[in-house]
C-alpha cells in the first residue's frame, strides 16, 4: 500500500481544487509538490469548466510551513542538484500563481511561512482564518525573504515589509490582513460552506465577503508610526541606531532580535527590499535566484539550518559574524548576473511582449512592430533574415529571460499578413533549436 500523494487535486464543480497534504511535516513544500502544482496548474488555466483555484492545507496547524529546508540543507551539503532545482521549480510556481489567469483564493489556515507564502501571497484571494501566523523568518536561517518577498513586501504599508523581512516578525490574522498579506478574513467554521459556494460557481468577491466579520486593531496599527519612523532609514546600520535611540521596549526587543539574525541576510533584505520595490515580478524572481544561487554556495545557510533545525542549540556562527565585515562588495555579488546564459537556461520566466498588430495594412508593418517591441536592430531590413538575425543571433539572444511574443488582432490583418506571420514563427522556431527562448502567442 503506498502513502497518500504529498498533494491532492480535484475537480470539483466550477472549481479546482489543490490540497497541501503532508500534515506532518506542516504540509512544507517538497520539490516534486512544486513540480505537480504547476503542470495541474497550467492545465486547469486551460480547462473552461475551472472558473477558480482553491488550495488549502491539510493540516489544522498550518497551511504550509515553507519548504522542506531539511532536504535543502542535505543537498547543498552533499553538493547535489537538488536544492537549486528545489528553488528555480519552486520560483516558477510562485510566477505561475501571480500571473494564473482566473481566481486563485488561498485558504491560510495556521502557520505560513517561506514557500507556504509564495503558494498564497501572489493569488487572487488571500483568506485567513482565526489561527492564521504569518511569517518570513528566513535571515534567521542565513537565507532571506524569497518566493516573491522582494515585490510584496516592498508593497505593504509604508515600511512593514523593511520590518518584516529584518525581523521575521509573526504576525496573527489581524496584522496579516493589515499587512495585506491576507485581503479577506473568514471564520474557520464558515470554510466548508465557502468552498461548496465556490463549487456551485459562486462569483469570489461574493463568496469571501461575509457581512459582520471583522477583527479590532492589532500590533502593527499601533506601532505603525515607530516601524515607519526606524525602518525608513538608508541601511541597517541605520535602522538598528534609530532603534537603539528610541528606549522604547519594543524598540530595544526588535534591535536585540534583529542582532540574532544573519548579518549577511540582513543587508540582503535590505537590498532587496529596495531594489524589489522597483521592479516588475518577475524580475524580482529573477533577482531572487540570482541570490538563491549564492546563497546556497555559501556559509550561513547551513549553520542557520544546522543551529536551528538540525542541532538546535539556537547559536549560529555566523560568517562575518557582525554587519561591519558586510561590504557593499560583497553583497553586490549576489545581485550580479549568473555565468554566461544560466539565467534564461535554468529559470524560463517569459518576459510578455504584447503586440496589437489589428492596424498592420502590409508585410513593413509586421516587420516594423516586432523589431521595435523587442528593442532589436534593423540589421539587414526588414525581413525574416532581419528578424532572425537580430532575435537568435543577436543581442536578443543575450537576454536573461526567455520573451514570450503575444501578438493579438490578428483577425484584422492581410491574408498575406497572416501568412508571412506564419512562416515567420516556424521559421524562428527552427533557428532555435531546442532552445526555445523565444515562443510565440498568436491571437485572433
């Protein structure tokens, strides 16, 4: 008799339905939970009948817990693919759930930590019940906050993802939902019926809004003021004088438990934090697994793991062991671009290019429209030599993603048009190869 799948799926009425179920290990992310999530997901955005996505834990205690850092800690140890692979899969199921095309409503019940807030935080629908613990604890493990926290918690209110990232602080359901990492509150008892009124294809908005539910302030509106005050300041050198400044109790437990943490994952989430805040999502993965591949090349992952999971003694040696032995070289390095072409090779997050091509008249116009979206030289004129010149051969090809190429409207255009078009995507895709980092999506 074999063990339950790690992960269960359903078709249920207008609704599939995605349950985390490893409850023993409080439903943490394996590699191939990751995997099958994703290939469900991409068919269930296919299949008409599914109007949403529900996932859920199996578990009481959590919805997920994160991943399964034990079985990272042991790859990155023996050197194994494993890890890697763990978080480019695990990157792009993050990226599959922020851009899934139809409602994804995550019901967060418990503990969700690390990976459990990347298979949440980026859908649609974020309900939290009244058990619900948030967390993103990973600079105390020598990592930092990834599975997106470079683009959510630079867009919390005013400075709380600064203060969350720095300090892994736990938030309950009503600091959750006013952190927005939670946008709906719904009683646990009410859950059952919720997902029933989904299986009948009730409308989302409709179904989570439940007249009379709402929660008093909670911690974060009352320190609002000091966390904007002390985590807006230019490093974490900064941050922690202002708290040392402000002799306030909460303001001397936050600089001592911040001290606690990983002075290298520190100024990485500081640096993130405000790099993410600039960037679109997917680039912020990018950035993300850039840093990851450091990161587990490193020092104080492991003896974060090792001091908190594995002996437990609660005393990291870290390495450098204070923010002083930090350059600003040395965290640089974790932002640059990996060797040669890995980036497009190992995490695949198409870049869209969308092109309306409804006005193209001739044959020029095609030519002249995708040229000038991708950013690519007129080489040799404008023709499918140009194009494959400049996509495959040229500085395309040293892009650090792969382009996805939507060309909508094409209803509108030239028989001739169509045709040229059509020999055009066939013939880029023989000058690839196998390589495919340029695909295309045509429209009506």
């Amino acid at each position: 008799m074999t063990d339950e799948p790690e992960v269960l799926f359903e078709h249920r009425g207008a609704i599939g339905l995605i349950t985390l179920n490893r409850p023993k290990a409080l439903n943490a992310l394996t590699h191939g939970m990751c995997l099958s999530m994703k290939a469900q997901l991409d068919e269930w955005a296919r299949t008409a009948s599914v109007k949403a996505v529900v996932i859920r834990g199996s578990s009481e205690k959590a919805f997920c817990a994160g991943g399964d850092i034990r079985a990272l800690y042991e790859s990155g140890k023996n050197g194994t693919p494993y890890a890697l692979d763990f978080y480019r899969d695990e990157y792009r199921l993050d990226a599959t759930i922020k851009h899934f095309p139809k409602p994804y409503i995550a019901l967060i019940r418990g503990i969700v930590m690390g990976g459990g807030v990347g298979v949440s935080v980026h859908g649609s629908h974020r309900v939290a019940d009244e058990s619900t613990v948030f967390a993103m604890p990973e600079t105390g493990i020598g990592l930092f906050p990834d599975v997106g926290g470079s683009y959510f918690l630079p867009r919390c209110p005013g400075d709380i993802g600064m203060y969350l990232a720095l300090t892994g602080a736990r938030l309950k359901t009503v600091d959750a939902l006013y952190a927005g990492v939670a946008t709906h509150f719904v009683r646990a008892a009410d859950w059952d019926t919720l997902i029933e009124e989904l299986v009948a294809g009730r409308a989302p908005n409709d179904a989570v809004n439940r007249a009379g539910e709402s929660l008093p302030p909670g911690f974060l509106a009352e320190h609002r003021d000091a966390i904007d005050r002390n985590f807006s300041k230019n490093s974490v050198e900064e941050i922690l004088a202002a708290l040392d400044a402000d002799h306030t109790d909460w303001s001397r437990d936050t600089a001592k438990t911040m001290r606690t943490k990983s002075p290298t994952s520190l100024k990485l989430a500081f640096r993130q934090n405000r790099e993410g805040k600039k960037l679109e999502f997917d680039d912020c993965m990018r950035m993300e697994y850039r840093m990851v591949n450091r990161v587990v090349a490193g020092h104080d992952f492991y003896e974060g793991v090792r001091a908190t999971i594995i002996d437990k003694d609660g005393a990291p040696n870290w390495s450098p062991a204070e923010l002083s032995g930090v350059s600003e070289a040395d965290v640089d390095a974790y932002f640059a671009p990996l060797p040669g072409d890995f980036d497009a090779q190992g995490l695949l997050f198409r870049k869209l290019v969308q092109i309306d091509a409804s006005h193209w008249k001739n044959v020029l116009d095609f030519y002249d429209a995708l040229l000038a979206a991708l950013g690519a030289p007129h080489w040799h004129g404008r023709n499918i030599n140009a194009l494959i010149d400049s996509m495959v051969y040229g500085n395309i090809n040293a892009i650090e993603a792969p382009y996805k190429i939507q060309v909508t409207g094409t209803a509108h255009i030239p028989a001739e048009v169509q045709q040229e078009l059509t020999f055009v995507v066939l013939a880029i895709g023989e000058a690839q190869g196998g390589n495919s980092d340029i695909e295309f999506e045509i429209c009506p």
